[in-house]
C-alpha cells in the first residue's frame, strides 16, 4: 500500500529539527586529524577556554572536541568524563615525560664521568708501580663506565622526575 522508503522519508522530514545540536565544519575535522596523532587516550592535558582551564586524561579526539576525564576532586565526588568542543577551545598543554630526557643526559654524563674516574685512579696507580694488568685496564673501564652510567641515569631521571614539564601542542590564533 505504502512505499516504505516514502515513510521514511516523511518520517524523517516531521521530525523536528534539533537546533542545539553541534554539528561539526570542516575546520573541527582538520582540528582533530592534526591534534588526535599528538595525544593517546591517557595522557594528561590542561584544555585552556576562555576563563578556564581543565586538567584531565584525554578519554578521546574528535571532529567534535577533546573528550577528558577528570579524576574525583575529593573522596565524596566521583571521577567524570567532559567534553570541550573545538570552538571553546583556546590552548591545549600536552604533560611530557622529561624525566626520560634528564635520565639519558645524566647517564651520558655520569658514564664519562665515571670512564675519567677510572682512568685517573689507574694513572696515579702506575705512577707507583701498583696499577692492573691489561685486563684489568679495560675490566676497571668497563665497569667504570657502566656504574657512572647507571648513578648517572637514576640521578637525571630523579631529577626530571621533578620538574614539571608541559608542551603546548594547540593554540588559537
């Protein structure tokens, strides 16, 4: 009797007309491609709108906005997911592990510090006719290298550990 592509259709032009929903440009979508390739869900952001700043782990990215989940601001509330849409959105801060970066810069130092180490005690120890063999040269080395690395490492990572480190990876013009 009725063509059921014909109903469909009428149904969908009574529906009313919801105005309140966003519906994303073009400009959201290259927002995301570009920003979503930067974050991970997980990694901790700062989203900056306007007046307001939100500290969350990135839930998701899309045309839409970023989507975050807030940890429970005290032990009555409860965690919560927020969605900021794009045209809220001033600057996002991106958390960065510099406590990788500080561990490799002091296990690069600590291993020359710890070779320079070595080759100075077995220098004032030849001087006295007392020093190691040959094998025991580059045994001291090694080890002296590998320890220096290692106090080295564990110092820089404590120390970048530390400090806080944020990148901004979006910001409107």
């Amino acid at each position: 009797m009725f063509d059921p592509n014909a109903l469909l259709l009428l149904a969908a032009l009574a529906a009313p007309l919801d105005t309140s929903a966003h519906v994303p440009t073009a400009n959201d979508s290259v927002l995301a491609s570009v920003i979503s390739p930067l974050v991970k869900p997980g990694d901790l952001v700062v989203v900056r709108s306007g007046h307001d700043a939100t500290r969350g782990a990135v839930s998701m990215v899309d045309p839409f906005g970023v989507r975050l989940k807030i940890d429970a601001e005290s032990i009555w509330s409860q965690p919560r997911t927020e969605s900021i849409g794009w045209s809220q959105i001033q600057r996002i801060d991106h958390h960065t592990g510099a406590a990788g970066d500080a561990a490799k810069f002091g296990a690069a130092t600590g291993c020359l510090l710890g070779l320079g180490l070595v080759a100075s005690a077995i220098a004032y120890a030849g001087a006295y006719d007392n020093g190691p063999g040959t094998g025991g040269i580059l045994f001291s080395f090694v080890v002296g290298g590998v320890a220096g690395g290692c106090v080295g490492g564990l110092a820089g990572g404590l120390v970048g550990s530390l400090l806080p480190a944020w990148k901004t990876i979006y910001e409107r013009r």
